[in-house]
C-alpha cells in the first residue's frame, strides 16, 4: 500500500512539475519568437521609411512577376551580420529567377508566412514596392518599375532554433532532476507514514499477543469448571481465582491502552490550573511508599516546598506515580529508589532514580515505545505490558514537559522530568 502511495505521488510531483517547466519554456520560446518578430519588423519599417509607396497585395506581386515585361530591381538588405566576403559570395549566388520562383511558390502554397522565402540555404522576408522613374530626356515620361526588397534574418532564425534545442537540452536534464528529486522528495515524506504505519502493525500484534494471555488463562479454568460440573463451588475456588486473576490482567491492560490513547489524542481538553508541585509529588511518595516497604527496597524523597506551576494535578499525579511504580517493580530487594523536586535556573526537576540494573545505553532510545520492555522473552517476572513508560511519554507531551532517561556514573538510573 506504502508503495503505490509513493508512485502516487512521485508521478504527480512528476506531473505537476513537467507542466510548469514546459509552460515555462513555451511561454519563454514564444515571447522570444515575437520579440525577434518585432525586431524584424522594425528594421523593416526603418530600412523603407524612404519608401512612401505602399506595399503590393499578394496577388499584384504574383501578377507583375508572371509577366516578364515589367522592370524589376532586387534590393539585398541587412545581410551585415555577415563577413563581407560571405555576403559578396552571397549576392553574387542568388539568381534573379530562382528568387522570383521562391516568392511565387510561396505565395501559391498558401504558406504560413507568404511573405518569407528560403534560398541558398538563408531565410529572406521580402516587400515589393511599386516606383516610378522620371525619364531625364523627356521629363513628362516616367518609367514604372517594381523594387523587391529582401531582408536577410536567417541570423534571427539560427538564434530562434538554437534557444528551442537549449531549451529542449535543459528540459530533459530538468525533468531527469525532477524524477530524482521526486523519488527522494516522495520516499522522504512516507518515512513518517511508514514508521507510523509499523508501529501500528508492531502494536495490534503486541495487544493481541498480551490480551491472548488472559484470555487463555480464562478458557482452560473455564474449560476445567465445566467438566467437573458435579463438584462443589468451593473444590473449584482455585480455578475460579484463575479466571479472577485473568480478568484482572485484561481489565489492566485494557485500562492503560485507554489511558495512553487518552493522552495520545491530540484534541485532548486538559485543564490547566496552578497547582502545588511539591504537594503533589509528596502525595504520590506516599501512596507509593508501601509498595517499596513491602519488597524490602529503601525508599527516599527530597522535595523542596512550596513549588508551584501551572498545570493539570491529576496528569501529573499519574505522570510521578507511574514512574515511581516503574521503578520500584524493577530495583531488586535490599536497593534503594528515591524521589527528588528541586527548582534549577527557572526550571522544576522532578528526578525518579533506583540502583537497580543499570539500562544499556542502546536501550534507552526504544523505552519509550508502546510494549517495550527490556527482557523481550515476554517472560519476565515482573508485571507489566510494557506500557507505563509509552504512557509517561504521552502524558509529559500532553502537559509540555520533557522526560529523559539518564544513567550516572555510579550505574543509577535516573528519569528527568523537566518543567519550563
């Protein structure tokens, strides 16, 4: 699925891209087509401004050159782009018929420019004017002559055909560039997806794999009721204590699914008020310090009073218990775990620490996620689905705070919590 996304988008970036870089060359050979129109024009308009006749019609050059009696006077003009002994080679050339059956072949097809022709190679826009010519013997005589002016602008055209295959070359480079750029742009932009999508697989398979337990534990103790239905309900409080400890199990693990899901929701309303940090953490130092007498573990706090900030109580009463519960559940009997609150350049630290097994620095960046746990046997002997720590994450982005993982030198493990 991850993969059609991709070439979904890559051909659109492809699509959308090749439009607005071929419009843009389009739009770039065609404004250079009509300056250089104009161009030509122009030099026209100021190499005949002596010339006050108007120009012939299409069909009056077609008839003054079928007929052989009419003079004519062929004019080579703005041929000095070229070296002059190319252009003397070139007027000398050019032969007076083949010009005039240039110019009729081109007004007879109809072509798109009648006024254009090409000979010898070069591009020529021709006018034709009609003159007259005054007889120095007798005055009241005047002679009536037809003047073909012939504009060289085959310069014009190479430049028009060299800017067209630039901008094919450039083209093709740019659309291979686009291709690459696209493929690296849409592979980049599903990392996200594909990373979320995995966590998503990783987690339906973990919920499953932890829910299937209870669920076991309740099938085989119900399965072993229903075969001893003759005996009495005290013979059977072991199996119904199974199926107790089983539902209890689920109930849990649903419980902190819901929570963390909770706390993951990004439209998640939490009330904010100015609370008591210090309260609130010695709180949850005693409803915890019971837990830690009862598994043999020294138990310590070092709160400073009267810290206060402004933030959600029962979040952060959570957010401190679930880190205490953590790591009391995994400090070995005879160790020590201890809380501390202090205030440190404008900022509350709130410190969760145990000399339990030190965590391996490679494992610190995966404690986070949902269902991790260190002893990936699943058969630890700990309670636990991993979660508590995904939950602590999720509350500490909800609330603003940052939480970190740091192991000292002395192999303690500390849980920071940062409140700017």
């Amino acid at each position: 699925m991850l993969k059609k996304l991709r070439n979904k988008i890559l051909w659109f970036n492809m699509f959308l891209s090749s439009v607005i870089v071929l419009g843009s060359f389009i739009f770039i050979f065609f404004l250079s087509k009509a300056q250089t129109e104009n161009q030509i024009e122009s030099i026209m308009s100021q190499e005949l401004t002596e010339t006050s006749e108007e120009t012939l019609s299409p069909e009056d050059i077609l008839n003054v050159l079928q007929h052989p009696e009419n003079h004519t006077l062929i004019a080579i003009i703005n041929s000095t782009s070229m070296e002059p002994s190319k252009k003397n080679q070139l007027i000398d050339s050019l032969n007076e018929q083949d010009l005039y059956k240039a110019i009729v072949n081109s007004i007879k097809t109809d072509s798109e420019n009648m006024n254009e022709i090409k000979t010898h190679e070069r591009f020529f826009r021709y006018v034709v004017h009609q003159k007259s010519l005054i007889d120095d013997d007798n005055h009241d005589t005047e002679e009536v002559y037809y003047q073909l002016s012939f504009f060289d602008v085959t310069n014009y055209y190479i430049s028009l055909n060299n800017l067209k295959k630039t901008l094919i070359f450039i083209g093709i480079l740019t659309t291979v560039s686009i291709y690459i750029t696209s493929f690296y742009v849409a592979k980049r932009s599903l990392l996200p997806v594909e990373v979320a999508w995995n966590k998503q697989k990783e987690f339906v398979s973990n919920a499953s794999h932890e829910l299937k337990t209870p669920l076991s534990i309740i099938q085989v103790n119900a399965d072993v009721l229903v075969a001893n239905k003759e005996e009495s309900i005290v013979s059977q409080l072991k199996w119904l204590a199974n199926i107790q400890m089983g539902t209890k199990r689920m109930a849990e693990l649903i419980n902190s699914l819901l929570l963390l899901t909770k706390f993951e929701t990004s439209n998640l309303n939490i009330e904010f008020t100015e609370i008591d940090v210090s309260k609130v953490i010695g709180n949850v130092y005693q409803v915890m310090e019971g837990n830690a007498i009862e598994k043999g573990i020294s138990y310590t706090a070092n709160i400073c009073n009267d810290l206060t900030i402004t933030s959600n109580e029962q979040a952060l009463f959570q957010l401190v218990m679930i880190l205490i519960d953590n790591a009391i559940k995994y400090t070995p009997k005879g160790s020590y775990v201890g809380v501390s609150v202090v205030e440190y350049h404008g900022k509350i630290i709130i410190d969760v620490f145990n000399n339990g097994n030190p965590i391996a620095e490679e494992k610190i960046p995966y404690l986070f996620e949902r269902f991790y746990r260190i002893d990936d046997s699943r058969n630890s002997q700990t309670s636990g689905y991993g979660l508590g720590l995904s939950i602590a994450k999720a509350i500490c982005d909800s609330l603003g705070y940052s939480i970190a993982l740091k192991v000292d030198g002395a192999g303690l493990n500390h849980f920071e919590i940062i409140i700017t």
